[in-house]
C-alpha cells in the first residue's frame, strides 16, 4: 500500500510538473511574441531603430537620467538625433577627457593634464552643439519642401493632422523623424499646438517658428491654409539661398575662429619640440603658470570674439 502511495505521488508531482512546463512555455512565447510585435510596431512609428540595439551601461543611464544634468544631456542628445544614449555619451566623455588628460601629461607637463582633461568637456560640448546645428540647418533646407506637401495635402481636401502624417512618411530625416514623433503626439490626443511647440523647442529657428506659427494660427481661426503655406513655401526658398550666400561668405572667418587656438597649442608642441623640458620649467612656477592660463584664456576670448562678430543672423 506504501508502495502504491508513493507511486502514484510521484506520477502526480511528474504529471503536474509537465503542465506547469507546457504552461511555461506558452506563457513565455506568448510575452515573446508580444515584445516582438510591440518593437515592430515601435520600429514602424520610428521610436526605435529596426533589430533593437543593445545598450550600453544601462544602470549609469538610468541613474543618470534621474538627476538634473542628465535629463539636460537626453534633451541635448534628441535634439542632436544621435543613437547614443546619456550613459553612454558620459562615458565616452570621460573616457576622451581621461585619455587626454594622460596626453597632456606625457607630451607637454603635468600641469597641462587638467588643462587638456577641461578642454575634453569643451570638445564634448561643442560636438553636441555641432551636431544640433547643423541638424537644424537640414531641419531648415527641408522647410520648403515640407511646406509644399502640407499646401498640396490640404488643398486635396486632407485634414492638417492626416498632411502631417504624410509629409513624415515622404521626407527624410530629420524633417520625416520630427514629423513622426508630432503625428506619434496627436494619435495619442496631444493638441497640434502642443505638438508642434514641442518641435520647436528642439529644432529652434525662425523659419520653423514661423511655420508653425502659421499652421497654429489657420488651424484655430480656419483660414486658409494653402494660401499661407503657398506664401510661405516661395519666402522659405528665399531665406534658403540668402542663409547658403551668407555661409559662403563667413566660411574663411569660421576657419580663422578655429585656426587661432590650433597655432596657440600648436606653439607649445613646437616649443617643447625645440628645447626638451621647457614646458616643464616654465610650468614649474606660479608666474608661469599663471601666465599660461592667461594665454589660454585670451585664445578662449579671441575664439569667441571672431565667432560672435562673424555670425549674421537671416
């Protein structure tokens, strides 16, 4: 009987055990399939790229994204349009200002490490600034072709919420990315006027503040809107060359802003190329050193200067 009892609780714990596993199974490739349709759906909008990429340093980014500077940084990075998340983006940095703090050290003096390891934040920053510029300026070349489609859109008797749909899926990035994230926005209830602010803030220009504003102000009063986007489609073609002349004529100044701290570094290389260990004897007092921060800091002056006297605004 012992026997008999036992037999049939382990036939029992076994059968019991299978259908948990059969059960098991099913749920994990039902979540499975879930996740995939979820990241097509995701890839379709453009909220994600297509094939997932694994990031890096998940728990930096998530510790980072919760404090002040790093919500600043993911702000920085989407208006960039770069694929590299806030973690990894201050990991990158710190591993540049490291490498060439440790540059600085070996080829100059010691007291040029923290002077180099600084200048690795400024690159960083101005990368990003860099990248967001001229992001804008394709945001800004597009401008007249986007505000065609919407007037040919609205004038074959679509709604401007379906126009913008539309531009998003026939223009390329970063017009067609932007697009997708306001009509992403407006499928989810958010007001075209909250939409397209938000696009503004990321992207800021005049021209596109003056899009916007006209798209705003003929959807409340229902004006008409392919007569202003019509308008607005020839002044934009207008400012589009005038912006591509002004370039061209600053493009000589632009590399001069450039060029004056490259000879002010490049002099120090030159001086301790001639006389091995100068750098060091003249970094080796507080006079020396505070006259190199000096310098340092007039080059910085001088940068700004040229950038500032040579920037027209269209």
């Amino acid at each position: 009987m012992e026997l008999d009892s036992l037999i049939k609780l382990t036939t029992g714990i076994a059968l019991l055990t299978c259908v948990l596993a059969v059960a098991g199974l099913h749920a994990y490739a039902m979540g499975k399939a879930q996740r995939q349709a979820l990241v097509d759906r995701l890839s379709a909008t453009g909220q994600i790229q297509a094939g997932g990429r694994r990031r890096r340093f998940p728990t930096l980014d998530r510790r980072l994204r919760r404090t002040k500077l790093g919500r600043k940084l993911e702000l920085r990075l989407a208006a960039t349009g770069l694929d590299v998340t806030p973690g990894e983006f201050f990991v990158y940095m710190m591993a540049t200002v490291a490498g060439l703090f440790l540059i600085g050290q070996a080829a100059l003096a010691p007291f040029f490490g923290p002077l180099a390891g600084l200048l690795g934040i400024w690159v960083a920053v101005q990368f990003l600034n860099w990248q967001r510029q001229k992001r804008i300026e394709k945001f800004i070349n597009q401008l007249p072709e986007l505000s065609r489609i919407l007037a040919n859109a609205t004038q074959a008797g679509l709604a401007l919420r379906t126009a913008i749909g539309m531009a998003a899926e026939e223009l390329e990035a970063p017009a067609g990315e932007e697009l997708g994230k306001v009509a992403n926005q407006l499928a989810l209830g958010a007001s075209l006027d909250d939409a397209l602010g938000e696009m503004a803030e990321r992207l800021p220009s005049r021209e596109l503040v003056v899009l916007v504003t006209t798209l705003v102000l003929s959807n409340r009063a229902g004006g008409q809107v392919v007569g202003a986007l019509r308008n607005l489609t020839e002044t934009l073609e207008e400012r589009k060359e005038t912006r591509r002349e002004v370039r061209t004529q600053l493009a000589q100044v632009n590399m001069t802003s450039y060029a004056v701290p490259v000879l002010g570094v490049g002099s120090l290389f030159l001086m301790n190329g001639v006389k091995d260990g100068a750098l060091d004897r003249m970094t080796g007092s507080p006079a020396g050193q505070a006259a190199v921060i000096i310098a340092f800091a007039l080059y910085a002056v001088g940068f700004v200067l040229i950038r500032r006297l040579s920037r027209i605004d269209v």
